[in-house]
C-alpha cells in the first residue's frame, strides 16, 4: 500500500490587516502550505484597491515564510465575471483577472 503525503494547508486572507500576523501564525503551527486568499475585499472595491497596490509585498512575505502556496483565490462576482455579455466589460475583467495571474505568477501555484 502506498501512502500518499496530503499537505495541511491553511487561506490566508491577503485583503485583512490580520495577513501578516495569520502568516505568522500559520509557519508557526507547522502548516505545510497556504492558500493566497486575495478575494476578502471583493465587496469593497476601495479596499481592494489599497491591498492590490502592495500585492508584491505580501507575496514577498509567503515567500520569505517559506510555505508553499497551494492556490490563489481571487476575487469572483459581478466585477470580476468574465462571462459578462457586454464584449467591452469582458475584455476589462479578463484583462484584469490576466493581471492578477501574471503579479502572482512568482509564487508559482499554477
């Protein structure tokens, strides 16, 4: 029988001023990996704003952690539907969703 290692791996929520303490917090309880959860500011466009803008630097903290990322969860609805029938508003939200994918690229989850 071949057993097979299944990581313990634990959503951080990178859109909370909790991230980096939770960070911590989960490199200290000996979690294997983490979720990059950007999608907690979804409902708040302003605040999603303000944590995209320093995105970088939350990842260079996942890194310098040490845990490897399972996922990136990112932000889902309306504003980010890329199945919207208006061609214009799909373009938009595939450019934008295109632009997460290639700033988080270096935590390499995909």
């Amino acid at each position: 029988m071949k057993n097979f290692h299944l990581r313990l791996s634990k959503s951080i929520p990178f859109c909370s001023e909790e991230f980096y303490g939770l960070l911590a917090e989960a490199t200290e309880l000996g979690f294997d990996a983490i979720d990059f959860d950007i999608v907690y500011a979804w409902r708040n466009p302003e605040l999603e704003e303000k944590y995209y803008q320093h995105l970088e630097e939350g990842m260079q903290a996942v890194i310098e952690a040490g845990l490897p990322v399972n996922c990136i969860h990112i932000p889902f609805g309306t504003p980010w539907n890329p199945c919207l029938l208006d061609e214009a508003a799909r373009c938009a939200v595939v450019e934008k969703i295109r632009a997460i994918i290639k700033r988080t690229a270096p935590l390499k989850p995909f």
